[in-house]
C-alpha cells in the first residue's frame, strides 16, 4: 500500500510540474488565423493532429512532455479554433501553415509530430523546406503512401459522415483508442471536431 501511494504522489507531482499550456494566435501568409497551445520550456515539441482533431487531443502528451520541454500543438487550418477557410486544405499549404508556426515562435531545431492526415503534411514539410533546422520527424498512424485498399473504401466512409454524421464521428472517435476512454472523454473529442469540412 506504501508503495501505490508513493507512485501516485510522485505521478501527480510530476504532472503538477507540467505547466498550463497558454492559448495564442498568429496569422499565415495567407491571412489564415491559426490557433495555437504553448506549455513548458526547453527543446520544442509540435504535435499536429490528424484529421478534424483540435490541439487539446494532445492534451496527456502536452501535460506529460511539458515537464521537460516545451510543447506546441496546431489547431490546423478548419480545425479547433483556428479559421475555417476554403482555401488551403491540401499537404503543402498545411505543411506551410506549420513551417511559419515555428518560424513565428522562432524555434530552433523543434522535434515536428504529425499524426495520421498530418503524416503527409509533415512529409511535405521536410521536401519543401529541408531538414537543416528541424531535431526529428515523428510520424504517428498514417499514411507514407496510399493504400489502394483504403482509397477503394474511402468514398463509403464520406458517404457515411454525410448521410449520418453523429454516427459517423462516434464510430471513427471511438477506434482512435486502444485502451477503453470514459464517456465523458469521449463526447468531448466528438464535441471539440470541426461542424464541418469547408
């Protein structure tokens, strides 16, 4: 018993170390308003989430890596709070979106994690702007290349989110976890998706 209450006290004394991540804003060249979160201090960390997915889904990896670096997670483009343009929604522009976040927060050699639609976004990032002032690429559940399998069904999957978009965004929110989340959880990752794709 000594021994459990010991970890949970030095758990949650470490993830009391891990700072409120403070929320700002900046603007692409292409006039966009992107929404940003900023915790921690050391060697950057950007986490850009996949498809539809707001900055908070990062939010136990920001709590937890804040300790000993600092962390920036992207609301993309018609993602979370950022603007919700129609323009701009393809790999290298979103790419650029995040090569001008880290040049904004002028950040030197940031450690980019791009997970699942943002994997050929950050792909993209490292053919057009190089690797000379990028730590690591992490690439998280996504595609290198396309899957002739997963393109033959991906029609059925956007006729689904049209014709019943409630049902739809359960299904795909619940099979991002492996292990079982809490219902509450759950209906705020649902609730924290874009209303709609421009």
């Amino acid at each position: 018993m000594r021994q459990l209450l010991l970890a949970l006290f030095l758990i949650s004394s470490t993830l009391a170390l891990a700072a409120t991540p403070s929320s700002a804003t900046f603007t692409t060249s292409d006039g966009v308003r992107l929404h940003y979160l900023d915790s921690g201090k050391g060697r950057a960390i950007v986490l850009v989430p996949g498809w539809t997915m707001p900055a908070d889904i990062w939010q136990p990896q920001i709590d937890a890596l804040s300790v000993n670096y600092r962390v920036v997670a992207l609301d993309p483009r018609s993602q979370g709070d950022s603007d919700k343009p129609a323009e701009g929604h393809y790999a290298a522009r979103r790419a650029r979106d995040v090569k001008e976040l880290v040049d904004y927060l002028k950040l030197q050699k940031p450690v980019i994690v791009g997970w699942s639609l943002a994997v050929p976004e950050t792909i993209s990032y490292a053919d057009q702007f190089g690797t000379d002032n990028v730590a690591a690429i992490v690439l998280v559940d996504g595609m290198v290349k396309f899957d002739p399998q997963m393109m033959t069904a991906f029609p059925q999957y956007l006729l689904n989110y049209q014709t019943d978009r409630k049902k739809a965004t359960e299904a795909f929110v619940k099979s991002m976890y492996r292990k079982p989340q809490s219902d509450a959880y759950l209906a705020k990752v649902r609730r924290r998706r874009i209303p709609r794709w421009p």
